[in-house]
C-alpha cells in the first residue's frame, strides 16, 4: 500500500504524518487501542478534511479578491460567507452535483460496501490506502515509497 505496511509496534501502525519536534502527536489519545480498521478510517477522515480545508481557503481568497464568472468578471467585494446566497442556482446545482458524485466514487474505491458481511459497516478496503483514490491526472504521486511517505507527512501538517 504505496511501500506502507502496518506494524502494530508504532503509534497509528506507522503511518506517515509524525515530524520534529513534536514526532507523534495525539494528546487526546485519539489512536490509542485502536485497531487497524480504524486508524485507517481516522486518516482517511484526517487527510479528507485536510484536503477540503485547504481547497476551502483558497475558495475563500479566490472569492473575495478575483473577478469570478459568477459575478460577470466583476469583482464583487464581499465577504465569502455572503457569496453563497447570491450565486445562481443554475451554477450550484452542477457544483453541488459533482461534489455528491466525487463522494460517491471515494466510497466505491475506498469503503466495503455496508451489508457485504459482518464488520463491513464503517470498514475500509484491506488493500485501500486512506487517502488514495488513484485520481492523479498530473502525475504528482511519488512512485518511491519513501518519497510518497515524506509528500503524505507534508500534506498532513499543512
């Protein structure tokens, strides 16, 4: 699973994500007893609100301070919160549609489907690694194990 593979000795089965100076951190005991399905669930859910909160952001610059198709080109200077209200329907269905769309098929790549026999509510495919859809059209995905696990801990403290 992109050069990991679980070791029970290390804190969260040795997943990539733990850098000086605070190495390991989970002070609330999060990951502690836990077994593999589950920390695998818990970075799946780290790394997919990670991602969202970094898309979030720049939503966020981008709509404040860029002229938008949305707003003709204008740019319109208000705040992101107010923004939403004011956009078209005709313009949120399509994106609110290809957001229920993208959900789906990270469940079907990552998830077991729920019914498919006992323990497959909230499980993970054994040979998913939490994160990794296979969507790389760009080809930014390190081949080489350690360099995948360095890119990862990156992504994760940002």
């Amino acid at each position: 699973l992109n050069g990991w593979s679980p070791d029970v000795a290390l804190p969260m089965y040795g997943l990539p994500g733990a850098v000086a100076p605070l190495g390991f951190f989970d002070p609330i005991g999060f990951s502690k007893d836990k077994d593999l399905n589950t920390v695998k669930r818990l970075r799946e859910a780290e790394v997919l609100h990670g991602r969202v909160s970094m898309m979030a952001a720049v939503g966020y610059l981008v709509g404040e301070s860029t002229p938008t198709i949305t707003y003709g080109m204008d740019v319109h200077h208000t705040i992101a919160n107010n923004q939403l209200p004011e956009v078209p329907a005709a313009v949120l269905v399509p994106f609110f549609l290809a957001i229920n769309f993208s959900e789906a098929l990270r469940a079907s790549v990552g998830w077991v489907e729920p019914g498919a026999g006992p323990g497959s509510i909230f499980s993970l495919r054994e040979k998913y690694y939490p994160g990794d859809i296979g969507f790389d059209p760009f080809g930014l995905k390190p081949t080489d194990a350690k360099d995948f696990a360095n890119m990862q801990t990156k992504e994760l403290n940002n």
